[in-house]
C-alpha cells in the first residue's frame, strides 16, 4: 500500500496559488493519474491560463469559493463543486471568497508543470468569441 499526507510534501509557490504533488513520479508513483493539492488565496487567480494537450483534469472544491474559466465561459464553484478541464481546453480559477480557497486537481494520464501549455495574458472575463490561437 502506498500512502501519504500532503504535509509530507514539499509546497511550491507558483503564480496564484501553492501547489503540493501529493501523486507523481516522485511521491506515490501512480501509473495512470497524477494529482495535486492547491490553496489560493483570497482575490488570487491561478495564472497563466493553461490547458493540458495530452489528457484531461478534473479538479475538486473541498473549501472555499471560486470561479472557474474556461475558454470564455465563467462558472462559480463552491465546497464539493467538482469541474472537469477537456483536453485541450484553456482553462483557469479564481479565489472570489474571503477565505482561501482547496483544490484537489487529479490528472489522466499523469502530469506535472512541464507539460501544461501556457496562455500568457488571458483575462479572466466572459469571452463567446474566445480563440486560443490569439494568444498561442
């Protein structure tokens, strides 16, 4: 059995958020999924905008209050509100509550930073005519 707590791993400070792998190559060692804990503060947004080109994400609400963006369309999520990010699909969350904000994010098939694809200057509002080849 393999097991760990998230206190066991080392937490990064990255653009909008703290992020911890709690199921990588370097942790759990998981085949088919990778998965990480993050905390965002109140008022922050994850950036860049990002997407995933080999597989999908499905992140989780466990505390706090947010939105999540995804190529234009905003959406709220609260406590127990799970969102899935589509391959490929420019995506990005925001902490909208007084209070930070825990999310746990699981990918398939696993990744980590290096393979997120990156939307420098994507803002987080509402866009029907959203084209990720205007910020590639």
């Amino acid at each position: 059995m393999k097991i760990i707590h998230e206190s066991d791993v080392e937490e990064q400070r990255i653009p909008g958020r703290y992020i911890r792998w709690i199921a990588d190559e370097k942790t759990l060692q998981p085949q088919y999924l990778s998965s990480c804990v993050i905390r965002v503060l109140p008022g922050e947004t994850v950036q860049p905008a990002h997407s995933h080109p080999e597989g999908e994400e499905l992140i989780y609400i466990v505390s706090g209050e947010g939105e999540a963006w995804v190529e234009g369309e905003i959406k709220p999520m609260t406590e127990g509100t799970a969102v899935l990010f589509e391959k490929g699909h420019v995506h990005q969350i925001r902490n909208t509550g007084t209070v930070e904000m825990k999310v746990a994010c699981f990918f398939a098939p696993p990744t980590g930073l290096d393979n997120y694809r990156m939307y420098e200057g994507v803002p987080f509002e509402r866009n029907d005519s959203f084209r990720r080849e205007d910020y590639e």
